[in-house]
C-alpha cells in the first residue's frame, strides 16, 4: 500500500449527496472510502469515482484512488469495521463524512418501532460511532494536515416541523452532538461541524416534489462544495454548523 497524502471515507457514498461529496475530495487529490449498504449501487458508484480518477490522468498513490466497502452503518460494529478497512488500505484518515441518512414523515403516532430504530440508528447512532471509531486516526494527522468530522445534518435539525418529529430528533441530536464535539475537540486540530441543508434535489425530497420546483432546491454538489470550503480552513475556524439553504 502506497500512502495517499490526504484520504476520506464517507458513509452513504452510493448516490446523493455522499456521492458527490466524495467526487469532490477524489477532484481534490484525497484517495477516498466510500460506503454502502447496497452492494449493486456502491460498485456502481466506485466506477462513477474511479473513472473520474482516471480523467485526472493518474492519482497520488500510484492505484486507483477509490475504495468501496459494503457496509449497513446501522450495525453496531459496522464503524469499526469499516474504519479500520479504510485504515488498512490507505494509512491515514484525514477527513470523515458522515452522510448516511434516512427520512421518516408522516404523525407521531405512526411511527412503528422498527420506523424509530432505523432513523436514530441511521441518522443518529451512526454518526457518533463513525466519529468515534476515525478520532484516534485524526488525531494521528492533526500536526501535518486539517483533519475534518463533517456530519451532514439538515435544516431539520434546527427547525421544528410537524409530521417530521422523528427526523427532527435525529438530526437535532447531529447538530446538538457536533457542537459538543467541536467544544471538546478545541485545540486539538481536528474539527467538527454539522452541516445543515435545506431541501436537497436527491430522492429523499420526492415527498416535497408537488410544491418545491426543483430550481428551489440545492444540489448535492452544493453541499459537495461546502465539505470542501471546510477542508481548506485551519481547524481553529471551522464552525461547529453551517446552514445551507
């Protein structure tokens, strides 16, 4: 294994946001773990990134920059593994992106219990296991490098909204959780923010399609591009959240 000078792994890597996330850190030179629980998606997804690897001509490590793992980020030991799957292939961890997400709408009262398991496990659980299991490697590279916990939260989790309590208390735990960490994390170079985006054009905005044109909605690769406005800031001025709408 040949050392990349900057990796990334980001959970929810097969399509949407998490996807073109990571396109944008494999654009900027990271060699990048992306993970998904859909092995059919993910192979297709690793093409997508390998083949933009392959635009560039040749990537930092001498091989291919792309490393795809199959993985339900809803399993408890799903972090561990694949963070130390990440470790192994490319050495280091400099940044991690927390992505993966479900939504739940609908009345409180017709959530089933498997309903409210999956979205805290998914939207919630896993985000801090993930940070978790990657701070020991982050804070290997804090001396050389910006290392990064980017957890993708939403405006959700700074507004409450009737019919989406359930994904409110997911993602107002993110946003609660990242600022924490970030308070906790200070001084140490490794910074944590939580970001939260409005409605986002990925199919978990098709409930909003009937009064929310499209042209109303941010791309993923607006998110893309404020994952890396954060990697370029000294970790000191890295926010704890930063709302996109």
């Amino acid at each position: 294994m040949n050392s990349p000078r900057h990796a990334a792994l980001v959970t929810g890597g097969s399509s949407g946001i998490g996807l073109a996330v990571a396109g944008a850190l494999v654009a900027r030179g990271f060699a990048v773990t992306v993970l998904g629980r859909d092995p059919g998606r993910l192979r297709g997804a690793a093409d997508r990134l390998g083949a933009a690897v392959a635009g560039r001509g040749s990537s930092a490590t001498g091989e291919a920059a792309v490393h795809a793992v199959v993985a339900d980020v809803a399993a408890p030991e799903a972090a561990q593994a694949a963070v130390a799957a990440h470790v192994e292939r490319w050495g280091r961890l400099d940044v991690l992106v927390n992505s993966a997400g479900v939504l739940a709408a609908g009345p409180f009262d017709s959530y089933s219990a498997a309903t409210v398991a999956e979205v805290l496990d998914v939207d919630l659980r896993a985000t801090i296991l993930f940070c978790q299991a990657a701070l020991p490697y982050l804070r290997k590279v804090a001396r050389d490098g910006r290392p990064l916990i980017a957890n993708i939260a939403s405006i959700s989790g700074k507004r409450a909204d009737a019919g989406f309590s359930l994904y409110c208390a997911a993602k107002f735990g993110v946003v609660g959780f990242t600022a924490a960490l970030h308070q906790e994390l200070l001084g140490e170079g490794v910074a944590a923010c939580a970001i939260c985006p409005g409605l986002v054009d990925t199919p978990m905005a098709d409930w909003a399609r009937s009064w929310a044109p499209r042209s109303s909605m941010l791309r993923p690769e607006d998110i893309a591009g404020a994952v890396l406005r954060l990697v370029d800031l000294p970790a000191g001025q890295v926010p704890a959240e930063l709302v996109l709408s």
